[in-house]
C-alpha cells in the first residue's frame, strides 16, 4: 500500500509539474502575442500616420495648382486690362466682364471641388476612426476576458496545490500511521 501511495503521489506530483509547466508557457505565449499585437499596432499607426501625410501633401499640392491657375488667370486679364488702358493689342482674347466672371467663376468651382474632396475624406476618415474604435473596444473586451481567466486559472493553480499539499500531508501521516500500525502489529504477532 505504501509502493501504491507513494507512485500515486509522484504521479501527482509529475502532473502538477506538468500543468504548472505548461501553464507558464501558456502565460509567456500571451505575453509574446500582446508583444506581437503591440507591435502591429505601432505599426499601423506609423502606416496611418505615413499615409494622412501624404494624403495632406496631395491636398496641398492641389490647392496650389489650383491657387497657381487662379493667379495665373488673374495675371493674365490684368496684363489684358493694362494693355487695353494702354491702347496696345492683347496677347490674348480681348478683356471683357464677362472674361473675368468665368475666370472667378473657374476658380470657385475649382476651389468647391478640392473642399468637397476634403470633406469626402475627411468623412472616410472619420468613418475609419469609428471603426478602429469599435475594434478597439472589442479588443479591450477580449483582453479583460483573458485577464480574468489568467485570474481565474491562477486562483485555480493555487487552489490545486494547496489541495496537494494538504493531501500529501494526510498521505505522509497516514503511511506513519500504517507504518505504526504494521510495526506494532508485528511486534505484538512475533514475540
């Protein structure tokens, strides 16, 4: 009986090894996946981020133009305006009213349609945002689920080997029980 106690307990003993063992790489793996996640997430960020500048470089590179178009034709009817005053002949179509409205007019819709290209990315944009934060909250949803099962597993580990501990130490009084109750047995039998 005591053999049979005693392979018992250091099978015990070589499972709770075991599962301490593999519960401390079952910890490490979650940490390397969270250093992981961590890292993909800077990174993306970076990307984001790299990606918002070049889109704002875009925008201010159209503004230009268009700014460099618009000043352009503002030059060139006031050229047309001085030579007119001057009496010279225009390098171009002759000045009128009607010239300088569609010149303005050209540039207002030119000056609408960046605004309304901001606006529509400026819309994605914000669109992107609310869903990088709904899979933020279910990410930090997921995260404290695992936290609480980490808690729970490790309230569980603990629970186990005091259990073990408390049974190895009932195990050990019983074999000297046992053991006393054998000696005094054959002391008592053999005279």
């Amino acid at each position: 009986m005591s053999d049979k106690l005693t392979t018992t307990e250091e099978t015990l003993l070589a499972r709770t090894a075991e599962l301490t063992n593999a519960l401390s790489d079952l910890a490490k793996l979650k940490h390397e996946i969270e250093g992981a996640y961590a890292l993909a997430a800077r990174t993306r960020a970076r990307e984001e981020q790299s990606k918002f500048q070049e889109r704002e470089l875009h925008r201010k590179v159209r503004a230009a133009e268009e700014a460099r178009r618009m000043t352009d034709h503002v030059v060139e009817e006031y050229a047309d305006l001085v030579r007119s005053l001057e009496g010279r002949a225009s390098t171009t179509t002759p000045t009128s009213d009607t010239t300088l409205v569609e010149t303005l007019k050209d540039g207002k819709t030119g000056l609408q349609r960046l605004l309304e290209e901001f606006n529509g990315d400026t819309e994605r944009l914000e669109n992107e945002i609310g869903r990088l934060h709904s899979e933020l909250e279910l990410a930090e949803i997921k995260w404290e689920a695992e936290k609480k099962n980490a808690d729970r597993d490790r309230a569980n580990l603990a629970q186990a080997k005091a259990e073990l501990e408390k049974h190895q130490a009932d195990d050990k009084a019983a074999a000297k029980m046992v053991s006393r109750y054998m000696y005094v047995y054959i002391v008592s039998t053999h005279p």
